[in-house]
C-alpha cells in the first residue's frame, strides 16, 4: 500500500483503475465491468476524471512508467468516492479492509506546514490576498444590489399625474442609453405593443376610431392626424396606470433610474 505511485488530479489524490484492481486484489477488466454495469451509480469530477486527448497525452508524458497505457485512447482516475463505489460493488473482505488501508495512508495526506519565516510569510500573503478576493467580491456583490434597489425606488416614484411628460423623458433615456435617440420610437413600439398584450386592447384600432369620432364632430383633418395613441390612453385611466407601470418595467429591465432631478 505504501509502495503506491502517487498521482493528483485538479489538487486530489486519485488512482489508476489498474492500481485500484491491485490494492483490492483483482481484476482491471473486472473494476471496468463493474463500472460499465453500474454507471448510473458514478459521477464524472465526483467519482472519477475521465482523460482524453491531450489530457491524456500530458498524463502519459509525465507517468512514463504505465507502458500499457501507451496505446489506450481514454483513462480513468479514480478519487476517493469513486474507489470507496468500486468496494461497495465488489463487497469483498479484502475490499473493504484495503479501502480502510486507502483512506488511512493514501488519500488522508497531512497538511504541509510551513517551517520558516520565508514559508509563513508566503502563506500569510496568499491567505490575505484572498481573503482581499473575497471582500473585493462582497464589496461588488453590495453594490450591485444597492444601485437594484435604488433604481427600484426610483422607478416606484414616477409620478403619473405628469405622465406623458415623465414617461417621454424615460423613454428618451433608455434610447440614449441604448446608442442614441433614433430608439426612441423603437421603445415607444415596443411600450404599446406590452400595453396591448397586458391588457388586451387595441391602441390601433382605438386611434382608428377616435380619429374617425372627430371627423364626424367637424375636427379638421390636420388636427385629427397629430392625434396619437398617447391621446388615446389619455381617454383610459386604467391605461394610464398601465402604460406608467409598462415604463417603470422597461427601465427597471433597461437599468434606468426615473428619478427625473438626476441627468
């Protein structure tokens, strides 16, 4: 047990199906089987790393010394789980009193402690330069959640009594925001077309007839042309309400504030 090569894998000890066959004292082709007819029961990065490729053509570069591996196409490395799996499956005596000897003296490896001045202070600054990662993290974390929340109440506080004037200025926003003010009639279609879906109505077809209404009250043609679906929600006070609350929705989606005293 002592005499076996050792081999890491992603910082863990792991070991060859060939040297998992010899410590439980059988057959490679059997630990294949087993692990063929029992697939379901082993995961990839958990139980085992499967090598291909040029992973598998770095391992062989560097473990010269399994020269029946010189030809294989695939190579599996067994962690801890996996050879602990393996002596379930198997269920042999002589399985499970090496798997305790594996666990003992191959995988329980004593954590290097540094012995020098030069050593500790490397930990010490690998411990802070992490510990600097976390909080960068944290800080980052913070930050994003606060301007959420801020722009949250900001968008909460668009006052729909000016509503036309509020809704245009956001609008006018998010297009700059999104490359320029040639968005902004792309937003505005985009702002009906969620109206209409929300609350099933046609702002077309109400425009169609609010125009026509006119025509029949003796309203001038170049009047009636510069009314717009504006106008028509203006008629709705649920409309209203819904097309300020479909705007607070695109700049929270378009990470606005609507707080209209900042520029």
């Amino acid at each position: 047990m002592n005499n076996l090569q050792v081999i890491e894998r992603n910082n863990e000890r792991v070991l060859t199906t060939q040297q998992l066959a010899d410590v439980y004292e059988t057959d490679s082709r059997n630990i294949s089987n087993n692990f063929n007819n029992n697939k379901d029961k082993f995961i990839e990065g958990k139980h085992y790393f499967l090598l291909q490729g040029d992973d598998l053509k770095n391992f062989k570069g560097i473990h010269t010394e399994y020269e029946n591996l010189k030809f294989a196409s695939k190579m599996y490395l067994w962690t801890e789980r996996g050879a602990n799996r393996h002596c379930k499956i198997l269920d042999t005596d002589k399985a499970w009193e090496q798997f305790d000897n594996l666990e003992e003296t191959y995988f329980k490896v004593k954590q290097h402690k540094p012995t020098c001045i030069e050593d500790v202070l490397i930990e010490s600054l690998k411990e802070m330069k992490d510990l600097r990662l976390q909080v960068n993290q944290a800080n980052s974390i913070a930050l994003e959640a606060k301007t959420e929340v801020e722009t949250i109440k900001d968008v909460v506080s668009l006052d729909s009594n000016s509503w036309r004037t509020n809704t245009h200025q956001l609008i006018a926003r998010i297009a700059k925001k999104q490359g320029g003010f040639e968005h902004i009639n792309m937003l505005r279609t985009e702002s009906y077309e969620l109206l209409n879906k929300r609350f099933g109505v046609d702002l077309h077809r109400r425009l169609i007839n609010k125009r026509r209404k006119m025509a029949e009250e003796g309203v001038s043609e170049s009047k009636r042309e510069k009314v717009n679906n504006l106008d028509v929600i203006q008629d709705d006070k649920k409309l209203i309400e819904g097309y300020v609350a479909i705007v607070k929705d695109m700049a929270l989606k378009y990470g606005i504030s609507s707080d209209l005293s900042k520029n």
